[in-house]
C-alpha cells in the first residue's frame, strides 16, 4: 500500500518535532518546509524530503511554493505549524485543497474569527454569557477589549495592552505603564505622512492582568466529542513559548475551553490562552491559536495523543476515547545535532 504524505510547515518551529515524530509513527512519507536552510533546521533530518520555503508574508511567492510542493510531492495533508501560515493558506484554500489535499484545520470562517482577537472575545463573552453554570461564569471571563481606535486614550487607567487583532506571539504588543508611552507606541503603529491613518482600526486596547499563563491545548471531533489540557505555563520564550509547564486538571476550566470550541465550530486540534489571576483565581481567556501550541509535545507527554487523533479527524473519523491526562511538572530542554 502506498503510504500517504504530509506536508508539515515551518519545522523549525517547537511544535514541529512532535507533528513529525507522531505522522511518522502513523506511517505518513512527510514533507518539511521551513524559511532556513536545510542544514540550520535539525527537524530536517527527520523529513523524507526538505524544501526551503519563502515567507508566508510573500504571500503570491508561498502560495505558488505550497501548490508546487503539493504536486510534485503528491500531498494528501498539510499542516500549518505558525499563525502567519495559517492565515496564507486560509484565504487560498479553495485553490490549494483539490485532488484529495486537505489542509487540517478548522472551516474556513472559523478561523477567521479565531484569528481576530476583538471577535474572538465577542464570541467568548457570548458563550459565557448563555451558559447556565454560574461556578463557570465566575471561573472564567474575557478580559474587557476595546477596538482602538474608539478608545479615548486621556480617559482610560493604565496600565494597558495595545495589539493587533490578528497578532501572533507578542508580534506588535505594547504593554504601556504610562500616558508618555503612548507617544511611542502611536508612532510604531502609525504612519505620520497619512493624514487620515487608520492603523490604530487593526488594534484593540486590553488592561493588564497579572498572573500566569495559562495555555490549553484542546482537540474538537465533527461529532461535536471534545478534549481540553491546561497547563501552567512557568518558564516562557520572549515570545511566548512554556519551556517549564505543570500540566493539570481543571474541569470547570475545562468544560468552558470546550463550550468556546463549540460555539467556535473547532474542528481539529487548537490552543487557547487564559491568565490566571493572581489573587482573584479567575481564568481570563486571551486568545485561541488555530494550530498545535508550541507546547503540544507536553500533552502528548501526559499520555493524550492529540495529534494523531487531529490525524483522524481530518479523515473523516470521531476522535478515540481520550485518558485523563498524567500532570505535573515538565520541562523542555535543548540538543545539540551534528547536520
């Protein structure tokens, strides 16, 4: 029987070793691409074959390279690993998902709510809102979000989050203390030569919450079965990746991360983001990323195989009978590969 063949994106990504090693164990041929040269990424050592992408932000360049990749490769699935990939492949599926290539993640309008942080937490707030659990609604809730360019920024008390509602990572955040901040966040954003910018449309302004992050991965079936894995994230990358985790259970936490799937039409493999309130215990959601977190690898350590259940999903089949995960503490650490 012929295998069956995967392309999987960006492999130089923390997600990446974990996709690999699952399709490979499943039986998949897998195809990786990242913006570096083969011999910088050590993931490409464990591809059939390796092929130096463009960026996704060229997005014409990367679109014909994704096709390209598909056809002479003989794809069946791609996965997306990074959100700016995401987006690229989102808005040009209907051309790339033809002779039985299937991009596995959610339904097109999906994520593009997924991927605006002020209408994702519009849908969040509606979810909370409908749900007859109170311990639920006291547990968790969005952080109040306003679009910034409607904010009156002399009336407003810092400290205060300003980002994009399509941002990745901390790509283009300000956390501002202070009203002199503003001066220099205003002229990053915004172009002085335009009379009438209208940057600041594409950002909304959050207070600042202290806490921790806490990330889960959340895996949703088309019968509508779902599966949510918190963990604490204690050690993080500047650009928010846990390298010290407590994985754990919070079933409260847990049943409204698969109410939000749910009224979100998740399909597949996902990770939202809350802090953890300190003092005040509360779960505030932050955003939902439509991909495999750069922690997944801690999930599939606590025993649920969430990616090779993404896998099935994406043919068609419900997910299996997940377990419980096991927590406590993990921690991620580094190799040093001869190329």
């Amino acid at each position: 029987m012929e295998k069956r063949t995967a392309l999987v994106t960006a492999i130089g990504s923390f997600a990446a070793d974990a996709v690999i090693r699952t399709l490979r164990e499943m039986g998949y041929r897998v195809i990786g691409s990242d913006i570096y040269e083969k011999d910088w990424v050590a993931n490409s050592l464990d591809v059939d074959v390796f092929y130096k992408a463009p960026y996704a932000s060229d997005e014409e360049a990367y679109i014909s390279f994704i096709k390209d990749v598909c056809e002479k490769e003989g794809v069946d699935r791609i996965l997306p690993v990074i959100d700016l990939e995401v987006d690229a492949l989102n808005r040009h599926r209907d051309e790339i998902e033809k002779n039985g290539v299937t991009i596995c993640m959610s339904d097109k309008e999906a994520i593009e709510v997924l991927r605006d942080k002020y209408r994702m937490t519009e849908l969040v707030k509606d979810v909370l809102d409908k749900s007859d659990d109170e311990e639920l609604k006291k547990t968790v809730r969005v952080i109040p979000s306003e679009k910034a360019s409607e904010v009156d920024f002399e009336e407003i008390e810092f400290p205060v989050i300003l980002k994009p509602v399509d941002g990745r990572s901390s790509s283009g955040l300000y956390r501002i203390y202070q009203e002199d901040q503003l001066g220099f966040a205003f002229s990053s954003i915004m172009d002085p030569t335009k009379l009438n910018d209208t940057a600041l449309e594409k950002y909304i302004v959050q207070p600042m919450i202290k806490g921790n992050v806490v990330t889960v991965d959340i895996l949703r079936d088309g019968e509508g079965n779902c599966r949510a894995v918190p963990r604490e994230e204690l050690v993080r990358t500047l650009n928010g990746a846990g390298l010290s985790v407590r994985v754990m259970e919070d079933k409260v936490l847990q049943d409204a991360c698969c109410k939000i799937a749910e009224g979100a039409g998740i399909k597949g493999c996902v990770n939202f983001e809350f802090i953890h309130g300190e003092g005040s215990g509360v779960y505030y959601f932050v955003e939902c990323n439509p991909r495999f977190s750069g922690g997944i690898a801690f999930t599939e350590l606590a025993g649920v195989p969430m990616i090779r259940n993404h896998m099935y999903i994406f043919d068609g089949r419900a997910m299996e009978d997940m377990p419980a995960p096991k927590c406590g503490f993990m921690t991620r650490k580094y190799q040093e590969i001869r190329m």
